[in-house]
C-alpha cells in the first residue's frame, strides 16, 4: 500500500468509527486505539499538506479565529412552532388539522430538543455550509463552529444535496464537566446546556465550540420531494441512510389519546434522559397534507409544541456552608428544607460565588424557588422578597478561610473568593483526596476519611508523605487491623508504578483535567520533559490553550511542587508514559470482552460515566437501547422502559450488587470512599 493509500484508508476508517461513535453512539474501537490511529493520520497528513482533504476528521477545527459571521439566506424559512401547554389545546390542533383536510392523517410525535436550531447545507453529500436560525429568513454561517460537532457528517453516506435542519445540543453530562472546570477556574458557570450551546456556535474561535463538545439531533429537510420522502417518518428513514443523528424516541400516533400518552411517557423519563428537552413537537405525518396545510406568517399549521410546565419548588433557606476546594477557592452552598424537584428531593445547592449571592440578595430563612439546569443541577432562582421575614439581615460573606483562617482574596478578573494559603489543611485534604481518587492515581481502599485522619495525626503532610508510609504507621490508626493495614500500603504501593497521565492529574494543577492531563503524558513522554516544557511548547500541543499553559508553568515555578515532585521521584513514583494498554493488562476480561451492555435506572455506587467507563476498559461496549443484540442489561433504581424490554426480549439483567461482583471477579474494586 503506498501512503497515499494508507492516508485514504485511515481517513475512511476514522470517518467510520466517528460515525458509529457519535452517530449510532457505539463504539467499535478504544479511544486509545481511535488516538493512535489519529495521530498516524496528522503524521501522514503533515508531511504531505496536499493530500488534506476537507473531510480528514483533522479538518474539524481549523486554526483560523474568525472576524465574524457571514449572513445566509435559508432555502426556505426555519420557522418556529406554535405551544400547546396542555390537552385541550392539542386537541384543537388535531381539531383544525382535521377540519382543514380530508387526507387521512397520522401524527409524529417527537421530542423537542433544547438547543438550538441548525440548517446544514451539504453539495454532493460534502458539507459545505451551517447556519444558526436567525431571525427565521437569515441566519449566520457558523460552518467552522459546526464542523467541530462530531455528530454532524463532514460527508453524507449518498452523494445528495440537500438542506438537513436540526438541533445542536449540549449532552447534560457534558455540561456538568464543563461547569465543574469553570467552577474550578474561578468563572461564571453556563446557565443552562441551551445557552451553552448557543453560546459555543457563536465563537469566533472554533476551538472553544469544539471543548464544549456539542452534539445534533437533525428532524428535517429544506426541500422534502427532492428526496422523495412522503412522510415525516419516511424523513427519518432518510436521515438514517444518510448518516445523519436524530433522535429515536419517536412515535407514529393516530389520535389525541394516542399523542397524550406518548406525551405523558416522555415526561416520566425525560429526567433520564442524556439531554434535555422541552418538550414534544406533534407534527403532520404526511408530507402532501403538511404542504396544504402550509404556514402562517411565523410557523408551520401542520406542527405544534407541546410544552412541559416549568419545575420549580419553594424552599427555605436554612443556612449557608462555605466549603474549600483543592485550588483554595471558597464555594458557598445553600442548605434547604428538603423539597422535591423533577424527581429528586434536593436539599442543597451551590451558590456558586459571591456575586451571585449578591445579585440573588439571598438570605438566611428566605423563601427561594429553584429549578434545576440542565435538569439536574438544584438552583436558585429567585427569592420571593414578599415573604421575606421582616428582621432578616444581608448574609454575611467570610473574609477568612473557614478552615485556616487566613485571609481570603479575590484575584483580579475571578468572581471566586479564594484561601490563598497553600498549607490550608482543607486544601491539602481536598487535594490528597483528588490524588488517591480512581481517576488520579487510583489508591484503592483510600479515601476521604482515611487521608483526613492521616493528615489530622501529621502521619502525612503532602501526597508525596503517603508513599513513606509502612503497615506501623497505618496500625496506629483507631479501628485498622492488619490486614487492612496491608492493603492500604500494597495498594500505594502498586500506584507508583501508574503511567505519567494519572500522576499529571492527580497533581491537582489548575485547569489540567484528566483528558489534558492524557494530552501532556502522550506528547511529553516523561515528567522531566514535561517540567521543561516552554509555553510555545505547550501551546503547541492540540487541546492546550494559553490558560492551561500559563498554569502548568505556575505550577512547577513554585517551590512547592518542585519539592513535591522531588519527593514523589524519590519515592519511586513512575514519570514516564506507559502504554494505554498495559494498565488493564493483567486483568482477566472475558467476561467482558466484546459484551455489549445497556445501563438502565441510577446506579448508586458508580455515575453512568463511571460505569461505561470500566466497562469499555474491561472490552465491553455500552449502548444505549436495547435490542436483541444486548447481552445484558445492568440496572440500578427505579430502572425505566429498558429494563421492561430486557425482560420481554429475554435479556440477561444483572442488578448493581452483581455488577460490582462481577467487576470485582475481573480486578476491579469499589472504593468505597473515593471522590
Ligand atoms: P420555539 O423556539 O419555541 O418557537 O420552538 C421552535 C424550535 O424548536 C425550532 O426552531 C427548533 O429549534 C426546536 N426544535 C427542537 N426539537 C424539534 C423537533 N423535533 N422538531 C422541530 N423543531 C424542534
Ligand atoms: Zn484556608
């Protein structure tokens, strides 16, 4: 094969492991093996800039910071929907839908995603061009900001042209992360998955849509009979063959009853869903009756928007904790009388930062309303002034650490309070407890409670101090015997031998996480070289902007760490990158390999991620419906409609208590304290 070859069948390989990852949400190979398969393809493609082609998966971000955003005409109108907020109004949708025609009818009943709407423009089954709504006529080409979505195709599986429309979307998950980096870097959270998505698709740096991580959802087409697709149904079919994402929690419905009860399920599960909707858009199934029906000025008749009532619960406000994370920044959070909320009972939620406090005027003993974003962070909306009581007092906000006391600053530009004591011992606990977490440096059996007590008898000072620990010192701790002194010292012992990545993490340097932390490990190869690291240097590497470097160089200018890594080196803590593969290496994945499992309800001992997580490690693949093809459903609580179809298909289920067994035959331990 000449490398020309070789560069087309990387290319096509990528494209099609992308597809099945993004768009089918399987994978079909590792991300370690997706990575080196990559990084070949940027190889090839360096020494030979003429080969790039823009449908390389390289060419979804380019360099270029954009000077703004062209207009684009739409073929023809996005146009909005009209709302229906409860039974009666649909019914007189399919009342006049009815009257106005007499085509027999059937309804599609799909969920309405909350995004933003996106039309995609693609020539010959190439993508050419994006564009945001607008004001329904003309949008803005924010094509570069779209091609850094990996669910949307750079090219279609058929060679057509044709105007896709659709959703882009922030998953939940996703905006947790990024919220918890925000936090972390002292900024203002993202209000909502909506906004941040919004938010991402009018950069004028490419880059920063592409950390978000947005996704799509496509529902429709400019121009329908160019495709000869008759039903809205048939649309999707369409969508299918061509690759592009939509979404499968649709339903053909015949009458109201029908539309209502699908309503009504969506709403049971729409908590558990991965993104959030809004609610569920009924539109005309044929596409002959759509086009009789036409349009109003503003949107289609042939569609409507059922709407979900707003959640939001009244609570009070018991008190305000002020808690110090491993970075020293000071977060408060509300304590309140517990309520239920989109089916949790919730009981605290962060106030994230003074400012906020400021601007919600938030006091001890008000009346608040809160809502969860993104439906599933608790937050406080709004205070109801109305009820609050008549001697109630501005909160106060701490000038000291509440755990050492020293003074607590504001650094220019950060709406966070910070502690910036570097001895803080809350900030050393929090930070040990992030080193020995199963992200970081993995010290099974080690958690919270145990470093507290480590630190609270001087047994450690630093992280480096747990490696210098032998059996005597664990003995003098209350209640530990010898044998779970053993394993505490087995278990940091086997750690030191960890590859760089974990150690890069665990280190708790600011703004680098554990895909950044991957990043570094891989280019740098050794801690050495890492340390060395100029900015250009680390600038230069895909995934790390300026912020990232400037903290990293921070970090080993001080002392400190350079002392702390000292140690750790003394100690015979690994420094260099391992090969991926060997770390799972000596565990016994049969049971596993190639198995593929569905995770329904909510698991307690692990988060869904965590759990995929493993089981993709252990050589499993995590869908997300089940089907025939599923080897074995794992549930947790309150399991939904997955769980009910496991049984009907006859699928093997296993509850949380097995799967924690069956990961602990194939080497892998809860901790029961970490994180
Ligand atoms: P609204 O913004 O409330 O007028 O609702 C119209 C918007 O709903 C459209 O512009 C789309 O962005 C969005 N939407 C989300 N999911 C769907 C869907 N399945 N079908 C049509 N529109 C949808
Ligand atoms: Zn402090």
């Amino acid at each position: 094969m000449t490398l020309e070859q070789r560069l087309n069948q990387l290319k096509e390989d990528l494209n099609r492991y992308a597809y099945h990852y993004y768009v089918l949400d399987e994978s079909l190979i590792s991300d370690a093996e997706y990575d080196q398969l990559y990084q070949e393809l940027l190889a090839i493609e360096k020494d030979h800039p003429e080969w790039v082609t823009m449908d390389s998966p390289s060419q979804r971000v380019g360099d270029q910071l954009l000077d703004g955003f062209q207009k684009v005409e739409h073929a023809t109108p996005l146009y909005s929907l009209t709302n229906a907020f409860n039974r009666e109004d649909l019914a007189s949708f399919i009342q006049r839908v009815e009257n106005q025609t007499t085509d027999s009818v059937t309804y599609l009943c799909e969920c309405k995603i909350d995004g933003l709407a996106v039309a995609l423009t693609y020539e010959n089954g190439q993508f050419v061009r994006g564009a945001s709504r607008g004001d329904g006529q003309v949008g803005e080409d924010i094509t570069q900001n779209l091609r850094t979505i990996s669910a949307i195709p750079l090219k279609l599986r058929k060679a057509v042209s044709g105007e896709f429309r659709g959703e882009a979307y922030l998953p939940k998950e996703r905006f947790l992360a990024l919220n918890k980096e925000r936090e972390e870097a002292g900024k203002i959270p993202l209000a909502n998955p909506r906004n941040a998505a919004a938010g991402a698709l009018r950069q004028l740096d490419p880059k920063v849509a592409r950390h978000r991580q947005l996704s799509v959802f496509m529902y429709g087409v400019a121009d329908p009979e160019s495709l000869a697709i008759q039903t809205q149904a048939g649309l999707f079919e369409t969508l299918e063959e061509l690759g592009l994402r939509n979404n499968h929690l649709r339903r053909e419905c015949h009458n109201l009853d029908q539309v209502w009860s699908y309503i009504q399920e969506i709403g049971q599960k729409r908590h558990d869903l991965p993104y959030e909707i809004d609610g569920v858009v009924v539109k005309v199934n044929q596409m002959a009756t759509q086009s009789k029906l036409g349009y109003t000025v503003k949107a289609p008749r042939w569609a409507i928007a059922y709407k979900f009532p707003a959640e939001v619960a009244q609570t009070t406000i018991l008190a305000v904790e002020w808690t110090v994370g491993r970075t020293g920044v000071v977060t408060p959070t509300a304590v309140m009388e517990p309520v239920q909320l989109a089916g949790t009972t919730v009981q605290r939620a962060s106030l994230h930062n003074i400012d906020l406090i400021q601007a919600l005027d938030i006091r001890l003993k008000d009346q608040v309303l809160i809502h969860k974003a993104g439906d599933i962070i608790p937050e406080i909306s709004k205070v109801l002034l109305d009820q609050r009581p008549s001697d109630s007092k501005p909160l106060e906000i701490p000038n000291h650490c509440p755990d050492c006391q020293s003074s607590l600053e504001r650094p220019d530009g950060e709406v966070a309070l910070r502690c910036m004591n570097p001895n803080c011992p809350a900030q050393v606990l929090a930070l040990a407890t992030h080193f020995v977490s199963r992200q970081a440096m993995n010290i099974e059996g080690l958690g919270e409670k145990v470093v507290a007590v480590l630190l609270e008898k001087g047994l450690i000072h630093n992280v480096a101090d747990l490696y210098y620990l032998d059996e005597a010192d664990f003995l003098t701790l209350d209640k530990v015997k010898e044998k779970s002194a053993q394993n505490y010292t087995r278990a940091i012992q086997a750690s030191k031998s960890n590859s760089l990545e974990r150690l890069i993490f665990a280190l708790g340097i600011r703004h680098v996480g554990a895909k950044v932390a991957q990043v570094l490990a891989r280019s740098f190869k050794t801690m050495e070289a890492f340390m060395a690291a100029s900015l250009e240097e680390l600038t230069s590497i895909e995934g790390v902007g300026p912020m990232i470097a400037s903290s990293i160089h921070h970090y080993f200018g001080q002392e400190d760490s350079q002392k702390l890594l000292a140690s750790l080196k003394q100690a015979g803590v690994n420094m260099t990158y391992l090969d991926q593969s060997a770390e799972f290496a000596q565990v016994d994945k049969e049971f596993w390999q190639g198995k593929r499992i569905v995770l329904t309800g909510s698991l307690s001992y692990y988060s869904r991620k965590e759990a995929k997580d493993l089981i993709e490690h252990l050589g499993g693949q995590v869908t997300s419906s089940v089907s025939k093809q599923t080897d074995c459903v794992i549930y947790g609580d309150s399991p939904g409609s997955k769980y009910d179809k496991a049984l009907q298909l006859g699928v093997d289920t296993m509850d949380e208590a097995h799967f924690i067994a069956k990961l602990a035959e194939s080497g892998v331990n809860y901790e029961e304290e970490s994180q």
